[in-house]
C-alpha cells in the first residue's frame, strides 16, 4: 500500500471586527466538513461509548464526487466539488497512540535484551 498524503489542516482565516480581531466562538472550519454520526454509526464504527468532546477521532474515508461545477466571477474561476462519503474506517486516537507506543515498548524490549 502507498504511503497517505500528508495531513492538511482545513482551518480558515478568523473574521475580524473593526479592531482587527477575531470574533469569538466563530467555527474556522468550513461547514461542508462536519459529519454527524449516531448512535448506530458509531457501533458499526467500533467507537468506544466515552467519547468526550475535544478528543480527536483518526478517520480514513472513500468519498464519491457527486457534483463538479465551476462559476466565472470577478475573482477568476470559482470551483465547487460535492463529495458523498461512502466507506469509513476510524480509530480513537488515543488508544492508538497507547497501542503503537506498547508495540514499540515491546520490540525494544526484545531488540535491547537479545530475546
């Protein structure tokens, strides 16, 4: 398998008041990024029932482009993409860290005891 693109953070650019700065409690993530899973979702997800808000969730997903379009404007072409998520496979991240940190645990046990 190929290795995965490098990571891209999404975050916009705050809006800012007269004074220059942001406005408080604004989303800088574009609202098109959001995805609600339910109860049921995250069963077929395998995701534990103590998700807490903050923590961060690894997501690898397969998307179907649904629509492409393009618009003429005043500052050049505008290009628009609809995706529909189709396959998802995620992963708490903690519990990944915890698990890649206990296999490395192990192989430097055994790399540093001659096992």
């Amino acid at each position: 398998m190929e290795k995965l693109p490098n990571m891209v953070d999404m975050k916009k650019e705050p809006s800012l008041d007269d004074d220059g700065n942001a406005y408080p409690g604004q989303n800088l993530y574009p609202y098109g990024l959001a995805i609600c899973l339910n109860d049921d979702d995250l069963q077929k997800l395998d995701l534990d029932d103590d998700i807490e808000v903050g923590e961060m969730v690894h997501l690898h997903c397969i998307a179907k482009i649904t629509s492409v379009s393009s618009q003429d404007t005043n500052d050049g072409v505008k290009k628009r993409v609809e995706l529909q998520i189709t396959h998802i496979a995620a992963e708490d991240e903690d519990e990944e860290n915890e698990q890649s940190e206990d296999v490395m645990s192990r192989l430097g046990k055994k790399l540093y005891s001659g096992e």
